[in-house]
C-alpha cells in the first residue's frame, strides 16, 4: 500500500466534498480505534495546511472494564496529534449501557449506539463545534447500505454522504473524511506513522461496532468479491447528493424535541432519555 496514494484520496474527499471550511471548529470522535485517530491525524494535516480550521478531539468513556485504559490510549493519541482533547464518561450521565443491555434485552451494541449518537451531536453543539467528524470508512458505509435494503429501510441510506448537512440547530453537521477509504488502509497508516490505537472491542463480532451476524455476512462478501466497492460508493454519493439534499432538509425539519433534554426526537421523549429511567 502506498501512504502517499491514501493520503492523497482521503484530501480529495475533503476537498471535493468540501468538508472543511475557515473557521471551522471541528469535533473529532475518537475512541481510540485505529480508523478515528487516521481520521484526527488527517484532518489536523489538513486544516495545518490548507485552511484555518480548529480541530478538537472527543472522546466518551463508556465505563466498560477496560475503558479507562482505551481513555489513556486516546490521550495519547491526542497528546501525539497536538489536539485538545474533551472526554465525557457515561456514567456522569447515569448510564450503564451493560445493564440497561441486559434489562432492555436489547445487544450491547444497540445501546451504546444510541448513547454515543446523542452525546457526540449534544456535546459537539455545547462546545459550539460547527462539524463533527468520525472515523467511519469504506465498509461501514457499504455494510450499512446492503443491511438497510435487506431490513427495508431504504430511507436510511439517503444519508450514506461523506457530508451530511445539519439544516437546523438540532444537529450539527457530520463528515466522514475516510468515506472512500478501507479499514486495512487506515490501520497501515497508523502502523507507519507509530500512532498508537487498540484493536477491536470485545462486545463486537470482529469487524467494528456491530453484532449482528447478517453485518458479518455482508462483511465477508464486500471482501471477499473483487468488485470495484469504491466506485459502488463513489455512485451512491453522487446519487444521494443529487437526488436526496432536499428530502433529508425536510426530513429534519420535520423532527421536534425531547420534552426533557431538548435534544431531537421523533417521539416526545428522546431513546437517551428513555434510557435514564431505567434502574
Ligand atoms: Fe460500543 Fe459495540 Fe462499538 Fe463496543 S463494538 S464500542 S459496545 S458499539
Ligand atoms: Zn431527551
């Protein structure tokens, strides 16, 4: 693999799909995976030098037994990138997302989702970032895509773009700079840069942050069929972008307000509120 070549791709995405603007104030998720931290690393290369934008990592301790030695990883990272660093526990906001696994009966993965969506979009607006960036790369956003035509939720794949526009103050922005680039790529790049990173979390099946079998089985076939995967995604973009900016702009609009927290809902209380209750 040629870092040069990787490097290369990931700022024409950037670029292309102009996901860094002056003056931004972009909030990086880092969770001290090897996808986040090229992201970080990339971004700050980036905006050093070619055009004025802060960039400010983030990170969520999510009190599993091994999260304070992934929060030291991050640190680290962050300590390395030159980047200021914000970290919030989930336990601050009275989550236990093991427990609230086992009496929701629902897959660990599931529940810290929904935790990590609402507290990344939350703090982010907090701390006044105008984008937020995460590490998703080439396979996630194929995965989702095959996973939502087989479940039927077609809609949800307007939103595979490495831009996703926030349109109201709800939410903010989102990019995904490695949209284009695949997770052996990102790993290699960390490996000769002596980034440090961890590998996967235990609650996973091997791939990242998914428990299902049937995101396995996509897994295995994106990789193993030599199609051209990136030109696939290259076209659902173009589509999406083309075809869909102004249903995902009505669609939010659409979307009001959790009675406790504020924070955005389709139902009168939001899934993290929903959560709180449980003891
Ligand atoms: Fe959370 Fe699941 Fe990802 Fe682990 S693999 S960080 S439990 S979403
Ligand atoms: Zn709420």
């Amino acid at each position: 693999m040629n870092v040069e070549n990787y490097k290369k791709k990931v700022f024409e995405t950037i670029e292309k799909f102009n996901l860094i603007e002056k003056n931004d104030k972009i909030f990086v998720a880092v969770s001290g995976g090897k996808d986040s931290a090229a992201a970080l690393f990339l971004l700050k290369e980036y905006a050093e030098n070619y055009v004025n934008a802060e960039i400010v990592a983030f990170h969520i301790n999510l009190n599993f037994e091994f999260s304070n030695k992934v929060e030291e990883v991050v640190k680290e990272i962050c300590k390395i990138a030159k980047v200021d660093l914000i970290v919030r526990n989930v336990k601050e906001y009275g989550m236990d997302i093991l427990k609230i696994s086992k009496i929701k009966k629902r897959p660990v993965c599931s529940i810290c989702g929904l935790i990590k969506r609402y507290l990344i979009n939350k703090v982010a607006k907090e701390s006044r970032a105008t984008k937020v960036a995460t590490g998703h790369h080439m396979y996630d956003f194929l995965i989702f895509y095959f996973r939502n035509i087989l479940t039927k939720n077609f809609e949800w794949n307007f939103k595979i773009l490495p831009k996703l526009k926030a349109y109201t103050d709800k939410f903010v922005t989102k990019i995904r700079p490695l949209f284009f680039a695949k997770p052996e790529e990102n790993k290699y790049f960390c490996e000769i840069n002596k980034i440090p990173f961890l590998t996967i979390c235990p609650y996973s099946i091997s791939i990242g942050c998914y428990a299902d079998k049937r995101s396995l089985k996509i897994y295995e076939i994106i990789k193993n069929e030599s199609i051209d995967w990136e030109e696939i995604l290259r076209s659902i973009a173009i589509f999406n972008r083309k075809y869909f900016s102004k249903y995902l702009k009505e669609e939010e609009e659409k979307i009001g307000r959790c009675e406790i927290c504020g924070e955005p809902t389709n139902l009168k209380i939001c899934g993290f509120c929903r959560l709180t209750n449980i003891k």
